[in-house]
C-alpha cells in the first residue's frame, strides 16, 4: 500500500505560504464545480479573495473524495428560534447576534436536547452549504479510530505504534503507543507555528514529496519522553489517519462513509481533500455542513449512540473527553503547552465544566455541554482566531451560553 503524502496537506495549516499544485488524481476522484473567472486553483488560493464563499467551495480548488448523504438521514427538525442571549465578551455585554458578527460566524446552530432552538447563517452560507472543518476533522478521526478498536482491527490503544506501522524506526518511537499519539503526547518535537518560516509545518512542504511521509515523520527529533507532555502538532492526527488506512485496509472517505456518515444520518454529502495520490488529509480536510457536525456533537452528547443504534463502542464516547493524565488538564499546566484540557483529539475549555469541543483554525467549533443537553456549532472565516486572546475568549462565550442553557 502506497503511504506518500504530498506538500497539499501542509497548505491547510500554512494557507497562504506555499503554493499547491493539482496534478493528476486518482480514479473516482473529482475537483467539483468551477472556479469563480479569474480565480486560481490550489490550496493556497483559498485563503486569498472571499474566504467565506472559498471555504464553502473547497472542491472548486482541490481534489476531494465524496462521502453520499446518508439514505436515512437524521432530520433535526425546524428550528424553534427560542433563543434569546447575551453574554460577556473581552469585558462587554454582548448579543449572541453581535457575537456572531464579530467573530465572522457564517453559520451557528444551537440544540437543547436534540432540538434545534436557534439557527442562522450569514455571508452567502445557509442549511445545505458545505464548510471547511480544519482541525474539527481530528475529532472526526478520533472517531474512526474508536469504531476500529471496536471492530478489532486495532489490538490496544496501548499497544506500540510501531505494531502497526514498522516503518516508523526512528529512536523518536522507543515507546510510543497509539494512545500516546492520539492524545498529542507522543513527545515529538514539531513547531507548528504557522507563521514561522522556519517551522517544522512549513518545512515539511519541502519535503514531502520527495519523502514519504513516514520517511519525514522519522526525522523529527523527540523532546519529552511520550505519555508525559501534551503538546498539540497535528503531524500526529496525520500519523493516525496513515495507521487507519493500513489496519482497515480501506481510504478514509469509504470507512468514514460506511461506518459513521451512513449511521448517522448525515443529510448532505461530505468531501475530503486528497493528495494527488488520492489520500485524505485526516488532520483537517474534511467539507460538511453545519447540521452534519452538529450530529457528530451529537452522537458524543448521547455516549455513541444513536436512538438505540451505539455508533462509535460503548464506553468509547466519555473516554475521549474526558483528560485521564496530569499532562491533560485544563488550566495553567507545566506539562503542557496549552491552557485548553485535551484527551482523544477532542478539546476541554480553560474552565472545564464537563463539557468539550472540536475546534478549528479560522473560527470553526462543535461545543458540547452535556450537563445541559447543549450542542453548538460555529463555522467562520475569521482571521482573528489566530489571535490566542480571542481564541479563548471565543471558547468562553459559547461555554457560557452552555452553562446559561440549564432546564
């Protein structure tokens, strides 16, 4: 099985630094719909001109595998646009509708015990249109790996990642277990500063190709010893998706359409980005629209399940959101290189309340609180997320319309 990757997934997290190329694709593979006159394709492209309409539109300038709506879709109802809120945002009352301006929103959904009690879009996105997930895709990821344990195809999330992937000989992997790895404690040594030329990520666009991507993977040094710190680098999400490729011996888009995207009820198609050799790009190239990811805060909401279908194994759902190790914990943490708690590619806030998060660069999230019953989702194109302080502020406001959400 063929394990190279191309310089196009690091333009998801560098956007603009480098250039893509789309060269030829594998079969059954599409670059949909046609960019806008005068606009350039490749990754890089997305980030110039109107992220908004770009972002709902990633086919337009990348290869992209298609997930088929599913053909028991999960109808979430009309919403009852019951909800009326205001909240406290770098030290201002603000309305949830000058919140959702503010912060460049395009699309916000908010359910109390699975009905939808407020939904708008804005700036040309609307109930059908896609989205770019970025990083919500890991939680996505998480996911699958779950439903492969649960199937067998993966011994122990304890067991050495090695037992899977035996190219992965660098010292770097004495000891490292795929746990470690789903929960960003391999101990890897990787910058992700996106506007570091010097950064590992963007080093990495030159690379691979030539090397594969386990060949790249093998030179990075390690700077903890695995299991004790917890340092967010997404080259260990892409590490996960190569390890689910090889145990099911099938792409993401089939495995995820077969065993989440169908159960779930999905009602409109999903797409991934791909390589020019046809692999998706586990760490953040996943296009869905906003009541897609809300079922996904869903399914994690009800313990895997759902009705009385169990999706993802049972036990599996609450043990990816809840932080099991020191190094894990929300709040100022010497063990960590993040005030945000984390567990199986899912997110805690600084404050945590029980509650969690898939999270994305550019403004993307999936909230859950389930002491409350509450699920949100917010998809942007808003430049100011990069901005650690609005980061995090950003989290506390839709923690606090969780929390306000009580019966």
């Amino acid at each position: 099985m063929l394990l190279r990757r191309s310089h196009l997934y690091t333009l998801l997290l560098t956007s603009a630094l480098a250039t893509a190329t789309t060269a030829a694709v594998a079969q059954g593979v599409t670059i949909g719909g046609t960019p806008s006159a005068g606009q350039a394709t490749g990754f890089s492209a997305m980030f110039a001109g109107d992220r908004f309409e770009n972002f709902r539109n990633m086919a337009r300038f990348v290869p992209t595998s298609e997930m088929a709506p599913a053909a028991d879709p999960w109808e979430l109802g009309a919403s009852t646009d019951s909800l009326e809120y205001s909240g406290e945002f770098l030290g201002q009352q603000t309305s949830l509708e000058e919140f959702i301006e503010l912060s460049n929103t395009s699309a916000f959904l908010v359910l109390k015990d699975g009905v939808v009690i407020y939904e708008k879009y804005a700036h040309g996105d609307s109930r059908d249109s896609l989205h770019m997930s970025f990083s919500v895709a890991k939680s996505f990821t998480s996911a699958l790996l779950g439903i492969a344990l649960g199937e067998g195809k993966l011994d122990s999330l304890d067991d050495p990642i090695r037992k899977y992937l035996p190219e992965l000989t660098s010292a770097t992997f004495d000891g490292v277990t795929v746990k470690h790895v789903l929960q960003m404690s391999s101990g890897m040594r990787f910058n992700e500063a996106y506007t570091d030329p010097e950064s590992d990520i963007n080093k990495m666009t030159s690379m691979v190709p030539p090397m594969s991507y386990l060949e790249y993977i093998n030179t990075l040094q390690r700077e903890h010893p695995p299991g004790t710190f917890n340092h967010y680098a997404s080259i260990n999400t892409q590490l996960l998706g190569i390890l689910l490729v090889r145990i099911t011996g099938s792409s993401l888009s089939d495995y995820m359409g077969s065993r989440l995207w169908q159960p779930l009820g999905m009602e409109n198609k999903g797409l991934w980005t791909l390589d020019e050799q046809g692999y998706e790009l586990a760490m953040g190239g996943l296009s869905a629209s906003a009541r897609d990811y809300a079922k996904l805060g869903l399914l994690y909401l009800n313990e895997g399940r759902r009705g009385s279908r169990q999706i993802l194994p049972e036990g599996w759902a609450k043990a990816s959101v809840t932080p099991d190790e020191p190094h894990l914990m929300p709040g100022e943490n010497s063990q960590s290189s993040n005030v945000s708690g984390y567990q199986y590619q899912w997110w805690t806030p600084r404050d945590w309340d029980g509650d969690f998060l898939a999270r994305g660069i550019w403004g993307q999230n999936i909230y859950v609180h389930p002491g409350n019953r509450v699920v949100i989702v917010k998809l942007a194109a808003d430049q100011k997320n990069f901005d650690p302080r609005y980061k995090l502020a950003y989290i506390d406001y839709l923690q606090d319309l969780g929390q306000s959400l009580a019966d």
